[in-house]
C-alpha cells in the first residue's frame, strides 16, 4: 500500500469516525463515499467492514449500561442480521459500474433525508410492528452499499431515543449489522490481502477519533457539525456522478 494511500484512508476514517462518535452515525456513509472516489465501490465497502464493525463494538462497550433503555431489542438486531445476507449477495453479484450507480442513489437519498429532515416516526403498536422491518431493510442497503444510516435513524427516532442513548441504540443495531456484514463478506470472498491489511489499518483512525467525538457530543452544535459532514459527503457525491457521467 502507498504512503498515499494510507493517508486517504487515514483521513476519511478519521472524519467519519468523529461524526460516528458524536452522533452515532457517519462513519460508513462519510468514508465510503471519499474511499469509492479513489478506490471503486466494492473495495471502499468491503475495506470499511472491519473499522466499522470495530467502531460499533467501541461505542457499545463504552455505553453498555443503556441496553435497559432500548424496549424489544433482539427482534431488529436479528432482523438486521438476516438483512444483511441478501446485501452481500448483491455486493458480490452486481459489477462496479451498477454498484457505483446503486451507491450514487443511496447517497442521494440519504442525503435528502438529513437536508430535508425527512423522518418516519411510527409509535405505540406501529413502532413494535415497524422495527424489525426498518432494521431489515437496513441489513439489506448495509450489505449491498455499506450503509444503512437513514434506515438506523428512522428506527432510532421511531423509539423516540435522545442523546447518548440514541448514539448507543444506533450503534448497537450497527453492530449486529456489522458483524453479520464481515461474515457475508468473508464467506462470498471478497476479502483478500490488501483489503483486509487496509481494513486493520483503519481501525488506527477509529480508536483515536471516535472517544473524540463522544467527548464533543454536548459541546458542539450538532447542527453546525451536520452540515460539515454533508458538505462532505455531497462533494464525493458530485465526483461519483461525475465518474458515471465521463466514464
């Protein structure tokens, strides 16, 4: 691996890495769409497996006293869990040019969401029915493109979570999410060397930049940091779409 290399992953790690920890998600929708510019989609995704599913297990440990405060929570993680097998299948099926063109959507829509504020908020017996099936279609954008953020949220706000709790319920659905990814990603062999030495590496960035942004969660605007990250992913957005559009 190049010095350059590393240093494109370093940094977009890094960044993803404080929003994730500030407020709960971020990191795969921020590091996939800077690593997908200069590496293809499929390797940006599969090399962001390991940081991610480590990540989640860093904020779940460290929060683990608030799992009393989630109400029903085997029913989503294994729905999510189950989700993720038919993403993968289509991570490993679809080549780079249909996969660059799925992550160009999803991108945009999620986008849209945090632009727009756009938010389903199902409650009562609605939310018992609705979460497992959010928390699946989540598995499934996750194991396809790597990331599920506007799916986590909408469970997470359908539950009416806040602040360190909401970071903690996000991150432990990612997580049953992410754990289930890597062994979908191993067992249809998309792993190899390089990805795997790029993916430990990566954790590097995770373990510094996450206790960060926790630490930052009640001390900066949230709003200020929101349009940062989206300034961000829209700039790798433009330069997908441009790929598309050249290539």
């Amino acid at each position: 691996m190049t010095p350059e290399s590393f240093v494109i992953i370093f940094a977009a790690l890094a960044v993803g890495s404080f929003a994730k920890g500030m407020t709960g998600l971020g990191l795969p929708p921020v590091s996939i769409a800077i690593l997908a510019v200069f590496f293809g989609v499929e390797h940006a995704i599969v090399v962001t497996t390991i940081p991610v599913a480590f990540s989640n297990i860093q904020i779940v440990w460290m929060w683990r006293h608030r799992i009393s405060e989630i109400p029903q929570v085997w029913p989503p993680l294994i729905a999510a869990a189950c989700g993720v097998g038919l993403g993968t299948w289509v991570l490993a099926t679809l080549d780079e040019h249909t996969l660059t063109i799925v992550l160009t959507i999803w991108i945009a829509v999620y986008l849209l969401t945090v632009l727009f504020n756009l938010k389903i908020k199902p409650d009562g017996k609605l939310a018992n029915v609705l979460s497992p099936l959010i928390a699946a279609g989540a598995g499934i954008c996750q194991g396809a493109t790597g990331m599920s953020g506007p799916f986590i949220a909408t469970w997470a706000h359908a539950w009416g979570f806040v602040k360190e709790t909401y970071v903690f319920a996000t991150s432990l659905l990612f997580l049953s999410i992410a754990v289930t990814h890597v062994i979908g990603v191993g067992v249809a062999g998309l792993y190899d060397q390089e990805r795997v030495f790029q993916g430990l590496l990566a954790i590097i960035p995770v373990m510094i930049f996450i206790p960060l942004g926790m630490r930052m969660t009640k001390k900066v605007s949230a709003r200020a940091f929101n349009l940062i990250i989206v300034g961000i992913i829209a700039a790798m957005e433009v330069q997908l779409v441009w790929g598309l559009v050249a290539g």
